[in-house]
C-alpha cells in the first residue's frame, strides 16, 4: 500500500509481500516435472471451484498504544465494512479479538490483520522480509510512502496506521465517513492478497484483465483506484480464484508449490500462462505512476512499488 499524500488518491500498489520462503514450511512444495508443473499453473482451467460459502477467521489487533487512539475508535465500523464487502464475495470473515502474541495462523484459514504504531511497523516489517542492517536504510526509502504490507506467508497484514491517517485521511471532520471507507477499502485490497489475489492490474491479459475490460464493475478491490471510494467491485474471475484458494482447490496448490511466496507465484503464472505484464500506467487521478511487482531485483522486493517513480 502506498501513501500518496494528503489531497492526492493514492496509487494502491501491491503490498503483498515478497516472501523469501523463509517462513514457509516447504511441506506443501512437491518435486513437479515441468509439464505437471505448467499444468499446475496454468489459470485457463481452475478445475473445479467450490462456491460454497467460506469461512476465513481473522485476528484483528489494534494496539493499545495512544498512536492508535483513532484508529481504536473507528475500527468496529470500518470492519463492519469490510465484512460486508467479502460477504458479497461467499467470504465470511469471522473476527476475533487479537491479543499481543498472534494465535494459530494459517493461510486460507486463520490470518491476521496488525494496526501497529509506526515504529512497530517498520521493526516488524524488516522482520518480515527479513532485513537486515545494512539494508535497513534502503529499505527505509523504499517505505517513506508505504503503510501497508500483506506477507502471505505469514498470513499477516501489517499497517501502520499513523503513516495512512496523516498521508492519507482528510482532517475536516465531515469527512470522516470517506475516510472510514478509504480505510477499509485498504483493508478489503491487503486481505485480497492474503485470500489469494494479485493485482488486477498486474498483466494486461490474465482472465482478470480481460474481464474488467468488458464490465463496468468499478473500481475493482485489488486495483489502485480504490481511495475514498465508497463502492467496490470484483470480477467472477477473482471470485472464482478466492473459492478455489480457500476450498484448497487449484490456486490454494499453486500457492503451496511456491511456498507462500507472491512473488515467485507471479512469475510463475506469467511464464506458464505467457501473460504480459502491464507497463507502469498513470493514475489518471493522481498523476502517480502505477507499479508492478519488481521481480527482477531481490533485495528491491519489498513490495512492488520499486519501478521508476514519477513523484510530482
Ligand atoms: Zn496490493
């Protein structure tokens, strides 16, 4: 998630994290020929999807810190909303209070939302991706206009919250309905990652791209233009992809063989499904440039926000 500043809509970008597999039990990766293994990728067929409702427990911490005094406020609502949303998508979200220490988490089952004060965030977040000192000031950079991370292998999102309220949130107070939404608009796009979606911006001819061509369906939930909005939408395909994750079907596999790790699964689907992937585009809202994952450069893949940027 990318912080743009006050008065700009934020060019929402993949937060997903960059998982170096090193947390990832290699249980569920099998030794694959390399036609089984491009058969395993390929999206042309889910196979069968089971679209009976899911069940996906979440652990909701918002620290006790008086950083978070706002964000305890308005939490109950905004989560109201997010329920909501999964609800239309045959996801029930069923929270349960965080404590400290996370409980048993999961992928696809348990997972596991942080609102963090901001130092908590970065400390976590180099832990997460596993930085270490002499990468931490770069790594600091690259963070200066984030406020979000989802590691999907470790099945947590992490955000700061003071970095989104003060980048993000309009201080008159009759705005605070949009911002609740641009909030749980951050939270329905970071829990897409961890329910198995990439961004629907990624490729120009994954099924996701070409069905949000011919829909009007807008804003789509894992795209950049989700600030402020107080709709969103998704097409059937990402429906389709969340039910065969969570059912354990052919995504939640895919995920498997990967260990977790976004990234390589990304590269994985545009090889075997020889998707384009989309060049950085401009927001037409912010006059940011939009960003994929940077999958060429490890120690850059902090999330996918690491293309040439076009700061104005
Ligand atoms: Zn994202």
């Amino acid at each position: 998630m990318k912080c743009s500043g006050r008065g700009k809509f934020a060019g929402l970008i993949l937060a997903v994290a960059l998982a170096w597999g090193l947390y990832a039990s290699a249980a569920g990766a099998a030794d694959l020929a390399p036609r089984e293994e491009a058969a395993l990728f390929s999206l042309a067929d889910l196979g069968p999807v089971d679209a009976s409702p899911q069940t996906v427990t979440v652990e909701l911490y918002v620290g006790p810190e008086p950083e978070l005094a706002d964000c305890r406020r308005m939490s109950a609502q905004v989560w109201q909303q997010v329920v909501q949303f999964y609800a239309r998508l045959g996801v029930n979200l069923v929270e349960v209070a965080g404590e400290a220490q996370p409980g048993p988490l999961a992928p696809a089952q348990r997972l596991r939302i942080e609102l963090l004060p901001d130092k908590q965030w970065l400390a976590r977040s180099y832990r997460a991706f596993d930085v270490a000192p002499p990468f931490q000031l770069r790594f600091l950079q690259v963070c200066l206009d984030k406020c979000a991370f989802a590691h999907l292998n470790l099945s947590t999102i992490h955000v700061s919250f003071k970095r989104f309220q003060k980048a993000e949130f309009s201080p008159d107070p009759q705005d605070a309905g949009l911002n609740r939404h641009w909030m749980a608009n951050l939270l329905i796009h970071e829990l897409g990652h961890l329910l198995g979606l990439y961004h629907s911006f990624e490729f120009t001819d994954d099924p996701v791209a070409l069905e949000t061509k011919t829909t009007s369906i807008t804003p789509n939930f894992m795209s950049h233009d989700i600030a402020f909005k107080s709709d969103l939408g998704f097409v059937d395909f990402q429906n389709r992809m969340i039910h065969s994750y969570l059912s354990g079907g052919k995504v939640f596999q895919q995920y498997q063989q990967v260990n977790f790790d976004a990234l390589k699964y990304l590269e994985l689907l545009k090889r075997y499904n020889n998707f384009h992937e989309s060049p950085p585009t401009r927001s037409f809202k912010s006059g940011k440039v939009s960003y994929r994952l940077a999958s060429s450069d490890r120690p850059q893949t902090f999330d996918d926000d690491d293309d040439d940027e076009d700061d104005d």
